[in-house]
C-alpha cells in the first residue's frame, strides 16, 4: 500500500436516477492539500464521501494508496481520517471519552497523551468531561476534527470543515492543515470559503452539476482569480436553471 493517497478516473454516482458525479477525475499526492469548491449541489460531498469508502462509485476506478477502493481492506480504512456533515461522536459520552474509544479503534500507542494534546489543541479542556449532547455546534465541530486527526491519518477529508468555528478556531484548523500536509499528509476538503481555501489549498477545483468546471493546477493562487471563476460557474449554473440533485450531493 505505497501508492499515492487518491487516483480516481472517470467517476459517476447517482441516486435514485439523478446523475450526482459524472465522469470526475482526481489525483492527490502526498503533501498536497485539494480544495473542492462550488455551489450547492455540485457533487462535492458525493465525491469526498466516494473517497471516504462510505459510497460506491456507479462507474469509474478509485485506488486509494494503490489499492482499489470497492475491495480496500481495513488497513486502507484506517489510515483515512474524515469529517462530514454529522460529527460521527457518540452523544452521550462525553468528549474524553469520545476520542478515548477512537484511540482504542486505533490501537495508538500513547492513547492518553494524544488525546490530551488534541484537547488542548481544540479548546475543549475544560469540557472535555462533559457529555457531547450538551456542546454547541462549534465545540461538536472542533471535536469532530480532532476525532479525526487523532491517528494521524495519511488522508485526511474534511466536509466544510469551517462549519461553526469561530475565528480562533479557524485560524487553528489552517495552522493545524498546514502543519500535517508539511508532514505529508494528503489533504481533501470542501468549502463555500474561497479564501480560506486558497490559504492552504496546493490545487484548487471548482465542482458543478458533477463535473470538474475549472480548476488550477498548482502555483500561486490569486484569491481574485478564484472568487472569479467561482461566481462565473455559479452564474452560469443559473442560466442553465436549477438542477435537480440529491440532498446527499
């Protein structure tokens, strides 16, 4: 398993008959962080939930680190760390003990002194002993991440990950992004955030109607540029008129 972390040709979804992706490309590298913009319903969330094995794509190959994603085994899962639309943490347990059953999922070695730090790092220390019901949406979403930075993941996608975060706490998630794809890992993530984006992102795509519409390959990024073609693509989404999508889209 020392292939790259994403190779994707050609892939499709659909549900219930709606075409969600139609014939989309991918590659990462190790190192690099890819940022997938567009409007509502443009497949981003399909896609990243493709590359996060929770899905099927209808046509297409996926490898993830050189393996094919339908028959990954458990290794594969588990070197993926993923933040979507739900936190994926357990309401009734409280934020310790959230990221103490991962840990143990895991099988970390040092299961206490990472969680400590991560806790830390996300500001949850104080309370960290308190059941997850009763956090915020913001603390839910700063746990979330640190669920699924805790093993140190080799792929790391985040569905708009920003959700909730205050400005300090985004300003430690881009330290935090910047820092791991340093290390090597790869990084995928969707955003509305132009800026944020392009603050941390190596490559750039802009998703609509489930087709890559514009991306830029690497380089310096102009924020003016992006936040250009981005509102190109939407106007141009909405003189074709709305399309129908899946809420999962």
């Amino acid at each position: 398993m020392s292939g790259p972390p994403v190779r994707a040709s050609g892939l499709t979804r659909a549900f219930a008959g709606v075409p969600v992706l139609v014939g989309v490309d991918l590659a990462v590298d190790a190192g690099e962080a890819v940022a997938l913009l567009g409007p509502n319903g443009a497949g981003k969330t399909t896609l990243l939930r493709l590359l996060a094995l929770l899905l099927r794509p209808g046509a297409g190959t996926l490898r993830l680190f050189g393996i094919d994603a339908p028959g990954a085994p458990s290794e594969v899962r588990r070197r993926l760390g993923y933040v979507g639309h739900e936190s994926l943490c357990y309401p009734d347990l409280t934020g310790a003990e959230n990221l103490a059953f991962y840990a143990r999922l895991f099988d970390l070695t040092d299961p206490a002194g990472r969680i400590a730090e991560l806790l830390a790092w996300s500001g949850l220390e104080a309370a960290a002993g308190r059941p997850v019901r009763a956090y915020s949406r913001g603390m839910t979403q700063r746990l979330a991440l640190a669920r699924a930075l805790l093993h140190e993941p080799d792929l790391l996608l985040l569905d708009e990950p920003y959700t909730g975060l205050d400005v300090q706490a985004v300003e430690a998630l881009q330290e935090r992004l910047s820092a791991v794809r340093l290390r090597g890992t790869a990084i995928v993530f969707t955003t509305h955030d132009v800026e944020r984006a392009v603050e941390i992102a190596t490559r750039l795509a802009i998703l609509d109607r489930g087709r890559v519409a514009w991306t830029h390959g690497g380089g310096a990024v102009d924020t003016l540029v992006v936040t250009a073609a981005y509102e190109a693509v939407i106007a141009r989404g909405r003189r074709l008129g709305p399309a129908t999508r899946s809420r999962s889209a």
